[in-house]
C-alpha cells in the first residue's frame, strides 16, 4: 500500500479527528494514494471495516492492491456517496473523511493534463473513463462562460482577457495541451503576484468546473450527515476557498437548532436538537509540513459530529 510521491496532508490530524473505534465502520471518500487509509485501517480492530471511493481509476486500481480482508474500495464519485456505500452493504458510517482537491499523482503525472509544468494533453478529468475534457469544453463554450468560470472558480481578476484570448486563439486552430494554454494565459495576464504563474488560477477553475468539484461537495455533505451513526464525525479538508465555504456554511447551519418564534414557552431541553455538533476550530497545517509540502498551505480541516437526533 505505497503512498508513492504523494504526500498526505494533515495526516495524523484528520485521522484523530475522526475519533476512530477499533470495531467501527469509516468511509475514506478520497482514496488518493491511501495515506489517511492506511492510518485508519491501523487504528481499527479485527472488526472494524474502511470502505474508500475514488473517481480516478488509478487511485482505485493502487487501492486493490490492498490485501486486508476489512478494505474495500469502490469507484465512484463521493457525490453518489450513498448509492456507492448500498453496493458494500453499508447504510451507517461512524466516520466520513473527504480530503477535497487534486492529488499529488495527479498533478504529477503528466499525461493527466492538470498541471502547466508538464506539456501534455488538455485532460484535467479525475475520472478518465467519462466526462468532457478540458479541451474540449474550450472548444465549445462560448466567452461569457469562460470569463465566468475562469473568474468564479480561479478568483481571476483578468479572466475577461484571457477568455477573449482562448476564443481568438481557437479560431486559429483548437488548443490541445496544457503548454499551449499556459503560454497564451501568459500573454494575456499584464501582471501576477510574486511566485505565482499566471496561468495557475486559470488552471484550478478549468479542473473544478470540468469536474465539477462544488457540485459534487454540495451533493455529498447532506449525504454524509445522513449516513453518519449517532456520535460519528464527519471531517472535511480543503483547499480552495470556495469548498472551505461550502463546507463552513453547511455545517454551521447543521449544527444550529430550529428557530422558534421568540417568546414562546418551550423548555430549552424540548428544543428540537441539532444534527450536527462543531468539534473544535478550523484545523490547518503547521510550519513544519507547510515548509516540507508546500501544496499543503493552504488546507483547511473542519470536524463536525452527529449527535443524537432521530434522521
């Protein structure tokens, strides 16, 4: 069970975050390359169970490589969380971990066409096996819907610029690898923040639209707090402000009780209870895996538990 290149972040915090019992049932949402499974099949005893999903075949194809009779891996989408979970016979979970994002093998591989370092095919898909690629999505959406993508899920401030670049560009002939796009987002960006290339937001809004990574998160969390048993955590690391909000807002107002109208005469214990309790703060990296994995800079872990509130 190699982690290969990849390296885990907030390995050892999410793992405890998910308050793992030795005869429990966790779900691994994001197998990657099994770093947070491999620590949680360690913590559980001869009866517990670790189900993980992934949408990349490669992760899963690294994840049969498994030999432990209480790991199951399944591929898939953690948007299909609870029809996945079904096909392994498993209604309840007492800990979910969802570590949002791209991996390390991922940006690594050339051939996957996530990453500007590497020329290669315009890909970007988690899942190869369906979908549109990146390529082709700029080859048929119109500018508006570029300049919207590239702005609302890169927080580019020149997406107008290099969406009208992209358009005069593939009137000229169809863009087709990363290099291209990376040089043409380059000529289109009059200035960038120190130590930041220009087409590196350009790059993360393609990847979180062609996978529809928000969509897939706002699916899966409802889901989450549904499968989890009563006293099961779900915990959620992110890297990108949009997911972070997402998640924050999803589990604060889960853990919110129902508002009555004021003044009435109800004891507080007869309120309607919560389905989710906050467990601490947000999480985040500390100096010392930030400095030996920079990608690990700007993760974010949140914790939350499902109290005891009837479904």
């Amino acid at each position: 069970m190699s982690a290969g290149s990849h390296r885990t972040v907030l390995l050892n915090e999410a793992v405890d975050g998910l308050n793992v019992r030795a005869d429990g049932t966790y779900v691994d949402c994001t197998y990657g390359r099994g770093g947070h499974s491999r620590l949680i099949l360690a913590r559980l005893g001869e009866t517990g169970r670790l189900i993980a999903l992934d949408r990349d075949p490669a992760a899963v194809e690294a994840g049969k490589q498994v030999r432990d009779g209480r790991f199951t891996i399944l591929h898939g989408a953690f948007g299909k969380l609870r029809e996945l979970l079904a096909r392994a016979g498993v209604t309840a979970a007492d800990g979910i971990l969802l570590d949002l994002g791209v991996s390390s093998p991922q940006l690594d591989e050339a051939g996957r066409g996530f990453s500007f370092r590497h020329d290669a095919l315009l890909d970007m898909r988690m899942d190869t096996t369906t979908g549109t690629t990146a390529a082709e999505w700029l080859a048929t959406a119109s500018v508006n819907e570029i300049r919207e993508v590239i702005r609302n899920y890169g927080e580019e401030r020149f997406a107008k610029q290099i969406a009208a670049a992209i358009v005069a560009a593939r009137a000229r002939g169809p863009l087709r690898t990363t290099g291209e796009l990376a040089a043409l987002v380059a000529a289109a960006v009059p200035t960038r923040e120190p130590r930041q290339d220009p087409a590196t937001r350009t790059f993360q809004a393609l990847r979180i639209h062609v996978n529809q990574e928000l969509e897939e998160l706002s699916l899966a969390l409802p889901q989450c707090a549904d499968l989890l048993a009563p006293r099961g955590r779900l915990v959620v690391i992110s890297f990108h402000s949009l997911e972070d909000r997402i998640v924050k807002r999803y589990m604060r107002a889960e853990s919110q009780a129902d508002r009555l109208p004021a003044r009435l005469p109800v004891r507080a214990r007869d309120l309607p209870q919560p389905r989710l309790r906050l467990v601490g703060r947000a999480v985040r990296p500390g100096e010392d895996e930030v400095e030996a994995n920079p990608r690990a800079r700007s993760a974010v872990m949140r914790v939350a538990e499902r109290t005891e509130r009837a479904a």
